[in-house]
C-alpha cells in the first residue's frame, strides 16, 4: 500500500472529490478553490513518489484523465450553480475544457510515437556503436518525463482564473487563464513535433541491426552468457557478472528482456539486449564456441538452435531445490555443477542428465568468501544471525523468525562469555506474513536494547577516536563514489542514448569497486568490534557479513550453502521440527551444522565450537562437506572454470571442422555421381549439354 504518508495522500485526494461536488453545489468558491487545491497537491505528491495506490486508482476507474474530468466538469457546475450559465466565462469554460481535451489525443499520439520510435530493436552496453550509426540526442527529458501528468496539470491556469473570475464577478481574468492553458497546451504539442522526423530519429532496425552485426565481425565474441527472466530474476545473470568478466576468452552476455537490462548491474562485458526471437537468430554469432545458460526458460530455444556452439546448463545457484535437477537440463551438452553433490543429485532424480556430461567447476562467485583462521586475539566471537523469510506457502519451516527467532538472538546476546551478534534478515522478511513481520521487529529490538546495555557497560571499552577516523573516511568514500556512479549509468536517458552512450570507464569502473571495498574496511571500523548491529540494505552485502563473522545462524537456503566455503561452524534451525536425522538427510548443506529446535538450546554446541576450534567435534565434517558441494580449493574455481570453458570450445571446433569436412566431401560425391558431359545446374537439373 505504501507509506503511510502516500496512504493519507490517497485519502485526501479521494475524500476532496465528494468535497468539490458539495462546494459546487452549495455553491461556495472559497471551500472548491480549497477542495480543488488539496486535490492536485495530494495527485501531485503521489505521482512525485511513485506510488503503488495511483495504478490501483486507475484499475478502478479512476485513472488520471478522469480525475481532471470530473474537477473541471464540477467547476463548470459551480459556475451554473453561481447563476453564470448566461455569462461569458460559463461558455469561455466549457470552451476551454473541450479544446483543452482536444490537444490530448495528439500530445498522447506524439509522445507514443516519439517513443516508439526511439525503441531500439537491439539495445547495448559497452559496445562501439556510436562510430558505426547515427543515433540522435533524446528529446529534453522534461518533455516526456511523467508527460500526460504535466500536459493535464495545465488547466491549472484556466481553474485559477475562472475561479477568480466567479468570485469577483469579472470574466477578464477568467479568459486570462483560459488563454494561458490553451497556449501552454498547443506549445506543449508543438515542441513535441519535431522529434518525430527527419534528423530526430533513430536510424531504422535493419541499419542497427547491420551495426551490432559490424561490431561482432570485428569482436569476435567466444563464450556467451545468455540470461532471459522477469525483472525479480536480475540477481541470476548479476551473478556472474564477475565470473564473465574474469574468462581468459573473449566474453558477450545476450539478454532477451529490456528489464533485465535496467536492472543489470555495472560491467566491463560488452552487453547485446534483443528482446525480438528473429532479430536474435539473425545476429552473427558465427565465432562463438560456448553458450552459458543461467536459467531454464522457454526463450532459450532461440540460442539452443545454433549448432556451431556447445551449450551448457551453470545454474543460478547450489541447493538441493527441485529447480536442481530440472528435466529440461538435459537439452545442453552439459551441465556444470559447483562439485560432486550437483552430480549426485542428477543420478538420484535419473531426469535424462548423462552423468558423462556433468562437469565440476567449482562457483567463482564465492571467492570474496574467507577462510576462517579462528578468532583474532583480542576480539570477542561474532555470530551472524542471517535467517530467510517466510515464503509464500506459509510453510513453518521456511524461517526460523516466527518460531524460533527470539529464542536465538535472546541466547546470543545473553551468552556467558559474550558474543557480538550481527542480525541481517533477508530483505523480503515481513512482506507477506504479519507474525515474521512483528518478531522482525522484535529480534531488531532485542539486538538494539542489548547493544545499548552493553555500551553502557564499563567493561566495554569503545575506541572513539579511531571510529571518528573511520566515519571520516565513510563519508569521504560514500561522497566520492556518489560522484562517479552520478556521471555514470543510464540514468536519465532513453534506450537510444544508452545505447549510443554506453560504453563503461573502465578507470571510473575500477576505482568504483576499490572504493566499495575500502567503504566495507572502513564500515566495520567505524563501531566497536563488541557491538551488536542490525544491518539491513544492500550494503554491507552478505559476504561481507561471512567475512567478520566465527559462527553463523541460518535457515535452510542459499546462504547456508554460501557460508559453507568459509569452513566456520555452523547452525541450522529445524523450524518445522522434523527431527534432526530426517532434516540431515533431507537437507545436503546441513549434514555438518548444529541442529537446532525451536528453543535454541543447542545453541551452545555452536559457541564451544567457535571458543575451542580444536574440540570442535564437527570441523571434519564441515570440510568434507564443502568439497562436496563446492569442488575442491585447487586449482580455484575460476581456473577450473576456464578450463571448462577452453574444452568445450575445443569440442565445438572439432565438431565445425569435422562438419564441413563431411559437407564438402557429400559435395564431391555428388559430383563425382554426376553423368559425364553433364553440368549440374544451381537447381541440381541438368541443363541438357552433352546430351543427344
């Protein structure tokens, strides 16, 4: 629904509707005028912040349009009301309103068109295309930025006038106003105008379509991350981002949804955006050896068809979801898992998965993760409490928030000898269940209450200078990273200018990510290392939160898969209370955690663990367990990666070469099978020479 400012918004602007019609009838000029004004701010204000409840308004039927119908058609009313149906400003009103909605049709045509035409049918990023075709400016952004609000919040004038002129009684100023939203209007679509020809417009699809083809020529392109999925789906293709920009071949990832590109997070790969099926089969991938699949979705077809390269099935992520071992999966050459789980788990499911077409890569995406080396001197552990979120299903094992999570955080803050604990809840918690929304707050007010208690604690001493240095050096970084991600990124511009624009500053890319791990540096220093925290947003990010962690707390998800590379103890919450033997055996990732009940009370297991590594009765079983799921540490995963990819393209060269040699040598013994004196012809039909 919103916040509960845009809510109160909403309820105005609905309420002030029923109070125009009765200011209109009574009549009072004064209460319209004030009715009439809480009504555009209220409109205003939420199509400033974006809100939900504006597209929920127009499902009802009482969309944008409508709403400034029906206040002109009231104030038309209280000017018949006002017993000025016979004066000039009645008719001057009505007048006004109907040539006003008359602009609408071709202000709405233009701007369609203007956009339409600015659509590219391939959009790019960090491709030379600028050089190659001509792609013009965008019109100024004010012209088609939230346009049909600015062109319907011209009336305004008219409203004005015509009000003042109803209560002084002098239609002058009436016509005043009218004259100004009339000219306003027809200036609004006159500017428009030239953005629909000539030297305005994009060049058409087959000109930018010979371009990107251009710049592939002389690429190269080798291995191909192919990503198709909704706007919610992002983080499966951000993934990997790293991992293509780190191949010794030369990489391009092909995207099948403009969504997915807004949404792609800053890259050095060059990036080829074609939402149209023909224009993809149409592209010359000719050098490309291997294709790389995130996902498993119907669109993938489109690539699939090509036989000049292998295709491989790397997944999204390692768990034991169904997702997994999809049946679809055997429609690649092969599939790549991070270790020898990913290969059992297609023999137990037996989907069609050829277990010679398995290859253990290892995950590149998990090298940020440390190795624990137990912990430093000087410093108390700290616990990560990272739980997931309730799902969907309302399934009680889906979270351990609701049932178990107040039990945990209550046992952690209250361990004798004392932990640090760092509580970061996945960002959906709360967003469908009010119970995990409520023990949510509850667990961030048990961690806040209890760090304040232990500051005021004299047995804790904080480092006040040096966390002054490090909030210095915060907003040094956060200002300068703030300059270079604002004269960066698309935001602002159309496809067409983002595409012409959207070659990365590899400099200002690089000197972005130093920064982002100088700000992490600098983040954890700014508070004591004693503190208990509640981190929520983006930053610090997960890995990050591993990395200053002994122990972590979780739930069954990818995060516990994740934590696993780190080799720390561990602990799980059996919410749903199965038993630990039957959630082990249900559950690969947690065959080497501490189970816990509802009640947390096994809870200690997992703090001896981290206090006495060396009794630590599990840390065996936590290593086997991570060469199991993850492959082993050498050589690292992306070398193993690399190498998959080389041998893979090594297969498909040998497949192209055998294919033309079995192609030119079928040509050969057609003609040596050729009637002497005969011609073959272009149709295959002999022309008749030699013949009698």
């Amino acid at each position: 629904m919103g916040s509960a400012a845009e809510l109160a918004a909403a309820v105005l602007m609905v309420a002030g509707f029923p109070a125009l019609m009765l200011a209109a009838l009574v009549p009072s000029v004064p209460a319209f005028a004030a009715a009439a004004a809480v009504t555009y701010l209220a409109d205003h204000y939420l199509h400033r912040k974006g809100s939900y409840l504006i597209n929920r308004l127009g499902k009802v039927r009482a969309g944008l349009s409508i709403r400034f119908l029906i206040r002109q058609l009231l104030l038309v009313l209280l000017l018949a009301r006002l017993s000025l149906a016979d004066n000039l400003i009645y008719y001057g009103a009505i007048a006004c309103f109907i040539a006003f909605y008359g602009l609408q049709a071709p202000h709405g045509a233009l701007v369609q068109l203007i956009r339409n035409r600015r659509r590219m049918p391939v959009a790019t990023r960090n491709i030379d295309l600028k050089s190659r075709i001509r792609i013009p400016d965008a019109p100024p952004r004010g012209l088609l930025h939230r346009s049909a609000e600015k062109m319907l919040h011209l009336d305004l004038a008219a409203v004005v006038g015509i009000l003042v002129a109803a209560q002084v009684e002098s239609a002058l100023i009436g016509f005043v106003g009218i004259g100004i939203t009339v000219a306003l209007g027809t200036l609004y679509v006159l500017a428009l105008v030239p953005y629909v020809r000539g030297r305005k417009i994009p060049p058409k699809a087959e000109r930018v379509l010979a371009a990107v083809d251009d710049w592939l020529g002389e690429y190269k392109p080798e291995t191909v991350l192919y990503f198709s999925g909704s706007k919610d789906s992002a983080y499966q293709v951000n993934m990997w981002l790293d991992t293509m920009e780190n191949l010794d071949s030369k990489p391009l990832i092909i995207l099948r949804e403009r969504v997915i590109l807004n949404n792609l997070a800053p890259t050095t790969v060059p990036v080829i955006c074609v939402p149209g099926g023909v224009h993809l089969m149409n592209l010359d991938l000719s050098t490309v050896r291997v294709a790389l699949y995130a996902a498993n979705v119907g669109k993938n077809i489109h690539l699939l068809r090509v036989p000049t390269m292998k295709h491989v099935f790397i997944g999204h992520g390692d768990s034991d979801k169904l997702a997994s071992v999809n049946p679809f999966s055997k429609v690649y050459d092969e599939v790549w898992t991070a270790g020898r789980a990913g290969r059992d788990r297609y023999a137990i499911a037996d989907v069609g998965v050829r277990d010679d077409d398995i290859v253990e890569v290892g995950r590149p995406q998990l090298a940020p993760i440390q190795t624990w080396q137990g912990v430093p001197d000087g410093r108390i552990p700290t616990v990560l409490y990272a739980p997931t979120w309730e799902g969907w299903d309302g399934n009680p094992g889906n979270t351990s928030i609701v049932l178990a999570g107040e039990s945990i955080v209550n046992r952690l803050v209250t361990a004798d000898p004392p932990v640090r604990v760092l509580y970061k809840p996945h960002p959906f918690t709360g967003t469908v269940s009010k119970e995990a929304k409520a023990a949510h707050q509850r667990i961030t007010a048990l961690v806040r209450k209890a760090a304040a208690e232990r500051a005021a604690d004299s047995r804790f001493a904080a480092d006040s200078a040096a966390q002054a240095q490090a909030k210095a050096e915060l907003a040094r970084i956060e200002a300068r990273i703030a300059e270079l991600v604002g004269t960066g990124g698309d935001k602002g511009r159309d496809e067409a200018e983002a595409t012409r624009d959207g070659l990365v500053d590899a400099a200002r890319h690089e000197e972005v990510a130093r920064l982002r791990a100088e700000w992490n540096d600098a983040y954890w220093r700014s508070f004591p290392t004693w503190e208990h925290r509640v981190i929520t947003g983006a930053e610090p990010r997960l890995y990050d939160c591993f990395n200053v962690s002994d122990a972590m707390v979780s739930d069954i998800s990818s995060v516990v898969s994740d934590f696993i590379a780190s080799g720390k103890p561990y602990a799980v919450t059996d919410s749903a209370e199965v038993g630990a033997e039957e959630f082990k055996r249900n559950n690969t990732a947690v065959r080497a955690a501490v189970i816990l009940s509802n009640s947390a009370s096994e809870l200690g297991e997992l703090l001896d663990a981290v206090r006495d590594p060396a009794a630590d009765p599990l840390a065996e079983d936590r290593k086997e367990l991570k060469q199991y799921l993850l492959g082993p540490d050498e050589p690292t995963s992306i070398d193993q990666f690399n190498t998959a990819v080389a041998n893979l393209a090594i297969k498909a060269e040998t497949r192209n070469v055998g294919q033309e040699s079995r192609v030119s040598a079928a040509a050969e013994g057609e003609l040596a099978n050729a009637v002497p004196g005969q011609r073959v012809s272009a149709a295959g039909e002999t022309d008749g020479v030699g013949t009698a």
